[in-house]
C-alpha cells in the first residue's frame, strides 16, 4: 500500500535522504509534480522541520470534505522535535490514502531515528548523496545535456567540467545554457571553448555595457549566463544602475569641459569617460530616466518586493534598451 497508489501515482511517504542540495529539490518537484499530476487540486504544504508543530501533520492529513489530495514537504527533517519524530513514525506506519508525504533528510545522525523509523515502516527512499567523484560528475553532465534533448562529446564534457566547476547547480545552469544556445545535436569540444571564451568572464559591468549600448541580444544572453553562474542578483543591479549613472553624468557634464578636466570634475579615468561619451549615443534625458526607473523597480523586487529576480532583470534590461532612441 505504502510504495503507491493507482497506476504511476507517487508513494504515500518518501524520504528524500542524502546532502546534494540539487538532487533533493529535483527529488521532491518529481513527487509534488506525479501528485499534482494525478490530481490537478492537489494542495502542497512546504514545510520546514524546526517549524512542524506536534500534531501539525495530523491536522494537515486528515481527510478533506471535498476529496482533493494533499502534498506535505517536510524539509530539513533533521530539526523536528522528538514528539513530531514520533508522530511522523507512526503515521508512516498507517498513512493517509489522500496524503502524499515527503522528508527530506542529509543523513548523518541528527534526526536519525526518524530516518530509521520511516524506512522501517517502509517508505519509499531516494537517495541523493553528494556527487564527489570526477566520474560521477561527467556522468552528471552527460544527463542533463540529455535531459535538454542533445547529446556531449567526452572531452567536450571534460573542458565544460574543467571550466565551470564542481557545484552541480552551476554546472546544471552551464549544461543547459550550452543546450540552448547551441544548434547541433552533440555539443563538441569546440562549442565548449568558443561558448567559454566569450562568456567565462561574464560580469554585471559586461550586461550594462551591452544593454546601455543597445545590444539586447548579447545583454539577455550575458544576463542570463551570469545569473547561471551564481552571480547575485543584487550586484547585477547595481552594475546596471551604476552604467545609467555614468551616462547622466558625462551627459549632463559642462561642455566647456574636456579630456583631463572633464575626467576630474567626474571623478573618472580619461579611459572611463571617452567609452562613456561613446555609449551616450543615441541616449536623451527622457530616455534616461525611464531607464533609472526600469532599475530602481528592478532592485526593489531582487531586495524582496518581487519573486522572480531574473524575471525582473531581463525586465530591466528590454527597457533600458527600448529607451535608447539612437540605433
């Protein structure tokens, strides 16, 4: 009864166990995705371990009046308390047929009688240890350029490891990227260096100076590359302010003014201020201050106002664009 319902409904408890962060999530979007999928009302409740009242996952599984199925997430289930550990345990021993309930677990011995407990009790578990050897993460490579529908050659999965690192987050963000941007069936060693060379020193002063200048194309690509790689949010912001800032100073500097004058009255490198007067082509005040508006809306939201920062981002930067007159 535990390890499933109908047909390729989810098991009615999982334990999502192990420390790779990425695989966990992917784990628990699988479940919550098969529940939703065999019941589009479906109502998820995520839930944090330190958080979980005792007697919280009774309530949140009892039957509801209308029928419709219910998903908790318990995350960091390490930090439930003693009477919540005991709770779950027993439900998993008799669980609700309208609940799906998932735990996620990073092992090791804190909450290890709840680990002990569920699989006794014969949960379902998925186990998603770290991925520490070389191996195991060209392997990873392999699977997700498969996953966007294309395939890799080895030494092109090597160079792609060689250049972007470890963290499996960023090389998911590099795979995918590549997938995207890439037009042939298997990615080559070539399309790895050529697509690094370009992008490997992407920085939020490389997105300003393509979205000021108004090259949407190269500035969404950039953008996205560099929230890929773990760029924060925040400092790209203010890479894109700090580039709209630059051209209403030199614009609204005196015109009697030039070459090291002008740089001194700025506070600006000569180098500085003669790229600056370039990218102020085609930029009027009007302009200018939709673009100053379009950011200051965008940092409000990656500060906490919205939900979406890359959202909110490429936002910013189709309108910085858009408000450059000149082509």
């Amino acid at each position: 009864m535990l390890h499933g319902m109908a047909g390729s409904d989810p098991a009615l408890v999982t334990l999502v166990l192990g420390d790779e962060e990425l695989l966990a999530d992917r784990a628990v979007s699988g479940v919550v995705a098969a529940a939703r999928a065999a019941d589009q009302a479906a109502e998820v409740h995520d839930l944090f371990g330190g958080k979980v009242d005792p007697g919280e996952l009774t309530r949140l599984s009892s039957p509801s009046l209308f029928g419709d199925r219910t998903v908790l997430v318990i995350r960091n289930a390490q930090d439930l308390g003693k009477d919540v550990i005991a709770e779950v345990v027993a439900y998993a021993g008799n669980p609700s047929d309208d609940t799906v309930l998932v735990l996620v677990h990073p092992g090791g011995v804190k909450g290890k009688a709840l680990v002990d407990g569920v699989k006794k009790a014969g949960a379902h578990v998925v186990t998603v240890n770290k991925v520490t050897k070389a191996g195991e993460r060209l392997d990873f490579i392999k699977s997700e350029v498969k996953r966007a529908g294309r395939g890799i050659a080895s030494d092109a999965a090597q160079a792609l490891l060689d250049a972007v690192g470890h963290d499996l987050r960023e090389l998911a963000a590099a795979c995918n990227q590549l997938a995207f941007d890439t037009h042939d069936k298997t990615i080559t060693l070539e399309a790895v260096a050529r697509y690094h060379k370009g992008q490997a020193e992407v920085s939020g002063f490389t997105v300003a100076d393509s979205a000021v200048e108004g090259r949407l194309a190269d500035a969404l690509e950039q953008l996205r590359w560099a929230l890929g790689t773990g760029t924060a949010p925040v400092l790209l912001v203010s890479a894109l302010a700090g580039g709209l800032r630059g051209l209403a100073k030199v614009g609204g500097a005196p015109r009697n003014l030039r070459g090291g004058q002008l740089a001194s009255h700025l506070g600006m490198p000569p180098w500085k201020v003669d790229r600056v007067r370039r990218q102020l082509n085609g930029w009027g005040p009007e302009g200018l201050s939709r673009a100053l508006q379009a950011v200051a809306s965008a940092d409000e939201q990656v500060k906490g106002g919205g939900a979406d920062p890359a959202y909110a981002l490429e936002h910013a930067v189709q309108t910085i664009v858009a408000s450059r007159t000149g082509r």
